[in-house]
C-alpha cells in the first residue's frame, strides 16, 4: 500500500494515512538521510505511545525513557564489544538446543518452521543474556521470553481500539491485557530473586564480578533506581523474535533457492577450518552468508518502514516541508524493491552483496549490518537498531549449524506467504519444511 502510495503520487515528499496508532505521514525515503540523526525525531516517545506508558502489562514503558537507555547503553557498549567472547558459548549452546529441537532423525520429518527457531533463538539468546545462570535454562523462563512479546503486541492493539480515556480502566477486563500481566508477575518472581541474590553477594564481597546483561544494566543505571525484570523483557522483544523471523525468512529463502546451499556449505566449512573454529572473525569472513542474509532482508525486511518516531519540535524538510511538533512520521522502505537501485529487485538473488562488496567503495555498505536509504533492514543513524551486531551474530551462528546439520526443503503443499502486521512483515508463521539429519 505504502509502495503504491508514491507510485501513484509521483515525486511526493510524502502523505498522510491513518494507522491502528492514529495517523502518521509517511515520508520519502529520500529524507532518510537527513532524519537519520535527527534528535527530534523521538523514537521512545513513539515506542511508549504503541505501548501505552504506565499501563500495568506494559511495565516496559513505566520507567520509559529511562529503560530505553539502559537498553541501548547495554547493547552498544557491551553487547556489542563482547561478541568475541561469547561466539564459542553461543555455538555451544546452538548445538546441544539443534540437537532437543531437530532431533538427529535421519529421516524427512515435517515441522512448523518458525515456532522451532523461536524455540531455538530464545535458548541461545538466553544464554547470551544470562551467562551461566541457571535461569537461563528454565522452562517457565524460557516460556515468558517466547511468548510475552506476542502477548503484548495484541494487548496493545487491542487497548488502541479503545478510546484513550478509557485505557486505564479497560486493561483491567481485556484478556489480553491480563494475559500480558500474568506474565509480568512471572517474570518478576522468577527474576527478582537472582538479582537480589547477586546484590547480597557484591555486598559481602566487592570483588565478586557477573558478567552479563543483568550486571551490565545495573552498572548502566548508575545507581539510580531501575526496572531489572522490565529491563530483560526488552530485550527479549528487541532480540528474540526480530532475528526468528530473519532466520525463518533466510531458511524459506533457500530452499526455495537449493542452488546456494552447497556454495554457502563449502564457506563455512573453509572458514572453520582456516580460523580453527567458532570465532566472530571467522563469521566475519563468511561473505556470502552474509551476503544471502542481507538479501532475504532487503526482498522481505522487518518494517515497511525503516525510520519512525514523533517529532519533539517543529521541522522543515530540505525540499521546503513543513511538519508541526508532535506529528508521528515514518520514512517508507519502498528503495528495497526500486530498480534504479537494485537490478531486477524482484528477483531473489543470494549473491547479490557478495558481488556488490567486490566494488570500489561498496565493501562495508554492502554488509549486513551496515544501513542506508536504499536498505533499511535495521532502520537507519542513530534510529538503527542498536542490537543488530549481535543479531547479526546469533542468526550467523544459528545458520551455520543448520546449515551444517540439515537437510530440508518445504514440507508437501506449504506455499509461504509474508504476513502483515501493523507496520511489520512477518515471516509465514504456519510455514512447515521437511527436515533431516545430514549423513555427513
């Protein structure tokens, strides 16, 4: 719709239209560029707005602004820097979790794709999270991570059908809303005890040292107080299911693709085997694998848009347009599919950035994790998600061993089509493949 939208309106700054949210104006993506570091454009206010700020269930946003930073503090500056650190306990962990989910069955079985890599990502994200706390292996744990970003997103789109006045009594009665908050009292009562637990034993002795997203958040709160349970809750949204669906999306892409999988094989095999083993260089050095994830991405990206937020103050455009504070703005992804930017945009091709990486000047835009006007998979300036890094690596890693592992292709009669909702595009979510252990 957005796509058609410009088509029809031409060389348009953009239009306005009406989302489950309200209404928004969409805009060009050739304002990408000037929007992309624009502190106006506020990102958390928008995020609190989806999310409804203050409303038990939603106790990621009660502390809003403050969260969000703690979160972004966490992932960039130590996430991010200790990726090195945790490749070879995150391919560990992919092994033992393939091996409960997939089974070493060496004959053709059929499975419900994305609710296994679901399975799959929460147990190595976990451990990532964690570290080695027991929690991290905990079922009713594992069960809230998977589970309570769904919750949430329907509590919230139905809370929206309400007229805001409301709000605050009606979550009280919506099941979705109760659901969504059962859920946070779990949480709370299985997280809360390790956290104590860990400031007792800081308390009685200053040199004991954790080192995971539990101790990194509390050292980035700087002893202010802080919603910890609420703070792990976030990034299960922000990780889990965004890289399930890359993950969903790739695996799809390739069988329907069998002509890359060989290709892709012999890479990892030679990079493995020239690093000696499972290391962030080695998943550097897999350039086509890099290359096939960036395309599944550009061919069905995460959003339809790949910068939204509410201005914090009126702004004027570069082509005279002006916009009042407090307009929600998007910038449409439409350049993903344009073919003055990509040759035959509507063709999958696996070898796509590989190639363009080959070209003076293209070696680091074309990668993965690097944004652009033209590929806005991970939104785009300081509105680019600041987990992609380790997203990155999580979904290379998993790949890898799958990959390695399996054999598959599409289970009889599954014909998978991309899901929308609201402003995402989902992965098929009942997509079914037949799988096997490989005789290697």
């Amino acid at each position: 719709m957005v796509r058609k939208g410009f088509e029809d309106y031409g060389d348009t700054p953009g239009f306005r239209m009406v989302a489950d949210g309200g209404e928004i104006v969409m805009l060009a993506p050739r304002f990408a560029a000037e929007l992309k570091n624009d502190h106006r454009v506020d990102f958390v206010q928008l995020f609190l707005q989806d999310f409804h700020e203050g409303i038990p269930g939603f106790d990621f946003t009660q502390q809003g602004a403050r969260d969000a930073k703690i979160l972004r503090e966490v992932t960039k500056s130590q996430l991010t820097h200790h990726l090195s650190k945790i490749t070879d306990s995150l391919s560990s962990e992919c092994m033992v979790s393939m091996q409960r989910i997939f089974t070493d069955d060496e004959d053709y079985h059929d499975i419900e794709l994305r609710s296994s890599l679901l399975d799959l990502i929460s147990r190595i994200s976990s451990k990532a999270f964690l570290g080695g706390d027991p929690l991290y292996q905990d079922e009713n744990w594992l069960r809230i991570t998977t589970t309570y970003a769904g919750t949430v997103n329907k509590a919230a789109v139905m809370l929206r059908l309400w007229p805001r006045p409301l709000r605050p009594l009606v979550h009280w009665f919506l099941p979705s809303c109760v659901e969504a908050r059962t859920q946070v009292r779990l949480a709370r009562r299985l997280f809360e005890p390790m956290v104590e637990r860990r400031r007792r034993a800081k308390a009685e002795d200053p040199d004991v040292r954790f080192d995971d997203t539990v101790e990194w958040a509390e050292k980035a709160a700087k002893g202010l107080p802080y919603d910890a349970s609420a703070v792990q809750l976030l990034f299960s949204m922000a990780a889990m299911h965004t890289t399930t669906d890359l993950l969903t999306q790739v695996i799809l892409d390739l069988a329907a693709h069998p002509e890359v999988v060989a290709p892709l094989r012999r890479e990892i095999e030679a990079v493995l085997h020239e690093e000696g083993g499972w290391t962030k260089s080695a998943l550097h050095k897999m350039r086509l694998l890099d290359s096939v994830l960036k395309e599944c991405q550009r061919v069905k990206p995460a959003a339809i848009s790949g910068l939204r937020g509410v201005l914090n103050a009126d702004v004027t455009l570069s082509d005279g347009t002006h916009l009042e504070k407090g307009t929600s703005i998007a910038v449409s992804s439409h350049l993903h599919w344009d073919e003055t930017i990509y040759e035959k945009p509507e063709k999958w091709d696996g070898w796509r950035f590989y190639n363009l990486r080959q070209a003076p000047g293209k070696e680091h835009s074309s990668q993965l994790v690097s944004t652009s006007p033209d590929h806005m998979g991970f939104g785009i300036g300081t509105h680019a998600c600041p987990g992609r890094f380790f997203g990155a690596h999580e979904v290379k890693v998993a790949l890898c061993h799958f990959l390695l592992r399996y054999d598959w292709k599409l289970a009889e009669g599954c014909v998978p089509q991309t899901r929308t909702f609201m402003w995402s595009l989902v992965a098929d979510p009942k997509a079914k493949i037949s799988i096997k252990r490989r005789c290697v």
